[in-house]
C-alpha cells in the first residue's frame, strides 16, 4: 500500500497500492466493498468526514472522485504531473491537488 485514510467517523478506509487499485472498505469487513482500477499508481488519498466521498491522486496524473457507493469515478481531472498529494473538505465539497507539476489544483467536489 502506497497510502490509506480513514473517515473521521470511523466507519471507511481507503487504501491505494501500486498495482493501480484503489481498495474501499467498511471498518467491518476485511473484504473491499468496492476495488477501482485506475491508470497509474494511487499515491495519495483521502475520505470525506462521512465517508461519503473519496479522492485518489495517481501517477497517471490524474484525481479521481468517487462516491462511496460506486467503483466508478464520479470524474477525474488529469493535471501535469503525477499527483502526490489530495485533501477533501470534511463535507466533500472541496478537493485540493498537488501535482508534480508544480501547481496545486482546486476542485469542486460532490
């Protein structure tokens, strides 16, 4: 695993790894609810408060927004480099990138 993050209830986790997935688990299960595969490494994540959204920064360049109920990406953004670093506001209404590029990226989330 490259990175984890744990929702501030306590209730998910995500984890990302370099074999390109990004793993989505309820804190009662060691089974993944969910498994995205994306284009790159998953090097950064992060959960909103409630678990509802989540981010994933990958080597590919691209952030990635999931909802915690769906694999699928509800969007992704390709920046200019790989992207090393993301945040989501408590609520999932603002998402923050650092990219290898040298810039740092604002998203509107949910």
């Amino acid at each position: 695993m490259l990175t984890a993050s744990i929702s501030a209830n306590g209730e998910y986790i995500i984890a990302g790894s370099k074999d390109n997935k990004a793993y989505f688990f309820d804190k009662d299960s060691s089974t993944p609810q969910w498994t995205a595969t994306l284009s790159g490494e998953v090097i950064s994540s992060s959960i909103s408060a409630d678990g509802e959204y989540i981010v994933a920064g990958a080597s590919d360049t691209n952030v990635y927004l999931f909802d915690k109920d769906n694999s699928t990406p509800l969007w992704n953004y390709a920046t200019g480099g790989s992207v090393v670093s993301v945040a989501i506001s408590a609520d999932g209404e603002y998402i923050a990138a650092g990219s290898f590029d040298d810039k740092v990226y604002l998203f509107r989330g949910r």
